[in-house]
C-alpha cells in the first residue's frame, strides 16, 4: 500500500520514524512518502519538506510566517494529489495537518491521526473538525480516550506512548565510554534541553546557563537540536564548565544526574529515563499573554498533566529567572527530593502502559485500510 505522513515537528519525527519500521515490518513492500525529519529519513521512504522548514513557535511567529505556511499546505496537497496514497497518516501539528485532514476528505482519502492535537489543552471546538475530518485516532495519553469518548462521543484507539518504545529500542552506552567519546569528566551532569527551534532555544539557554557558575561541582552538558547547526549554539559555549552534545540525547539523558527542560516532549523523556527536572518555559511577552488567555490547563508539562499534581517544578515566564532556577535545582539534588521524585516517575510509568504504541498503530491501520 501507499502510505503519505505528515510530521512537522522533532517529536514527530521521532514517532513518525518508529511507526515507519511498524508499517515496514508488517509490509515490507510499503512505498510511503513523508514529511519529516532525519529520523523518518533514515527508515526508508521518500521526504518530502524537513520539518525545520515547518515549525514555527508561538501566535506571532506564526503570523509573521504566514505566506510560508500557505506555501507549504499548497504544495503539500499538489504532492499528496499526484502520490495518490492508500493512507494518509498525521502526526500530531494540527494547524498544518488539520487543514490538509479537512482538504482530504473531501477527497475521500482514507485519515488516520495518529498523536491527537491537544485540543483538551487549548482549541477543544477543533472537535468539530477532527469529527468531520478524520476517520481513524490514536491517542497516546490515557486521559485523552474519557477526554474523546465520554465528553465528546468520538470513538478512539488508546494505544500507549510511543516514548516507551523509543526509549526501550536505544542501544545502551556505559557510562565510561560515553565520557570519553564525548570528551567529558568525572563530575556529574546537569543536562540542558533548551528545544528544537532558535527563537526558544536562545531564550532558553541565556537563562538556564546564568546558574552554571553556582554548580562548580557539576558539569552542565546542552543537548543540541537535529534541526539546528552547530555554529548556531557556538555563542553559547563560552563557560568552561558547559560542553555541548549533538543529536544524543538520549544518551545524554541517561547519564545525566538532573536536568533543566523546556516545556514539551521532553519533559516526559527525561522523566521516562529517571532523571529530576525542573521544566522552563518563556515565550514573547505577546505569544504568552494570549496562550494565557486561551489555556485552560493546570500545568505546562506532559509529566504534571499525566500525574495530575505537581511531581516536577514548572518556571513559567517571569517566574523563571536565575535566582529560582538555582532554588530549584539545588532542591532536585537533595538525595531526599530525588528518591521522592523517582516514586512519582514509576507511577507515571505505569499509567503511560506498557510498550508497543508504534506496532499496534501500525496493525490498526492497515486493518482498517480499503482492501
């Protein structure tokens, strides 16, 4: 079969890549044509546009982008109409998708969503839409099914998180070698994960580096985007105390003694790998006085919104500043803090479910594909 993905986005690429092996597993003839990232690439299939042409962050700058992404969605549905696919799969970014999802269906080309928009967090009338227009969802967040099912009566498919499997699938490094490769010392380290796009990643990191020289006793090591260049991050690798890492993350996570993160996916993945966090997030000053106003949700991060309680520290806009930021940091280090902390993460564990999100995505639509 013909399978066409959309995933604008580094998380995306990610899972997008994951379910790419899951479909070629089971259909080892499968063409598909996508877009994506890095990791898609690497699978097989053929890209279409790189999800760093793709992302933008925040209300203004997608308003200043405008033109590229009306841009984009017209020459995504010219590709779409001449591939001709069986399937048409979204990965979550719903302003593109939810566009392209509407256009489709029209069309009567089959849609299968798979990581649901967080309408649940901002834009739930995008309900309507997702009813109209897409014909199959995968949800990987356990509250999202009562959220679809009870609340709104659209049937769903809870298949787990996806990050479990990426996680699980790794290749272990020891810790010995991951030192020496990447040419850092024996203190213990704080990892920096500042984001994927340059508008946060600049922001991020001013911040999150002010408290370098508080933690001599740690070395502070930045995880670098696959979306970015190197040279991008070079004006900030002048702290002696501070090395930079690219396209490793995990690895760097799971060598990390605590961490520093701004809101998103990686939230979850550092909690998934058992490391403390404190979870950072400053927008524009514009960007956050209307996500203010439209938000409806509690907290900012997938392990908080999962737990419903405060399990990790959430520094949003002016509250995160150099003289909190140290405060928190230092409490995660505190042997008591931690062992309370890793409790939290094995309960989040067991409520995210067990393994195996991309195969059954992957059998559920192509059971569901036109024979």
């Amino acid at each position: 079969m013909k399978y066409y993905i959309i995933a604008g986005e580094a998380s995306g690429d990610l899972h997008g890549a994951n379910l790419m092996k899951a479909l070629y597993e089971k259909e080892p003839n499968a063409e598909i044509r996508f877009w994506g990232g890095d990791l898609m690439q690497n699978v097989g299939g053929t890209m279409v546009k790189h999800y760093r042409e793709l992302a933008f962050m925040g209300f203004l700058e997608v308003i200043l982008n405008l033109k590229k992404i009306l841009s984009n969605i017209k020459i995504c549905k010219k590709d779409i109409e001449a591939f001709q696919p069986d399937v048409l799969i979204f990965i979550d970014y719903p302003g593109f998708n939810m566009r392209i999802a509407r256009w489709a269906k029209e069309r009567n080309i089959p849609t299968h969503y798979y990581i649901s928009p967080q309408i649940w967090a901002w834009k739930e009338n995008r309900i309507k839409a997702i009813k109209r227009d897409v014909d199959f969802m995968y949800v990987i967040l356990p509250f999202e099914k009562d959220f679809y099912e009870k609340k709104h009566n659209f049937p769903v498919h809870f298949v787990g998180h996806p990050l479990i499997d990426a996680i699980a699938s790794r290749t272990e490094i020891s810790d010995v070698k991951f030192r020496e490769d990447n040419e850092l010392d024996d203190k213990p380290i704080i990892a920096l994960l500042p984001g994927s796009r340059k508008q946060e990643i600049a922001k991020m990191l001013s911040i999150m580096l002010s408290v370098v020289n508080d933690f001599p006793h740690y070395q502070f090591v930045i995880a670098g985007a696959p979306s970015q260049d190197y040279e991008f991050y070079q004006t900030f690798l002048n702290k002696e105390n501070v090395k930079f890492m690219a396209n490793k993350t995990y690895d760097l996570l799971s060598h990390s003694h605590a961490a520093l993160v701004t809101s998103g996916t990686a939230t979850l993945e550092t909690a998934l790998f058992n490391v403390p966090e404190v979870v950072c997030y400053k927008g524009s000053w514009v960007s956050y006085q209307i996500a203010k106003r439209i938000l409806t949700l509690k907290y900012i991060s997938l392990v908080n919104l999962i737990m419903d309680k405060e399990v990790v520290k959430e520094l949003i806009q002016e509250e995160l500043n150099t003289k909190n930021l140290k405060k928190e940091l230092n409490k995660i280090l505190n042997t008591d803090a931690r062992a309370q902390l890793l409790k939290e993460y094995a309960q989040l564990k067991q409520n995210l479910g067990g393994e195996g999100a991309s195969k059954k995505t992957a059998a559920l639509i192509i059971n569901a594909a036109p024979k």
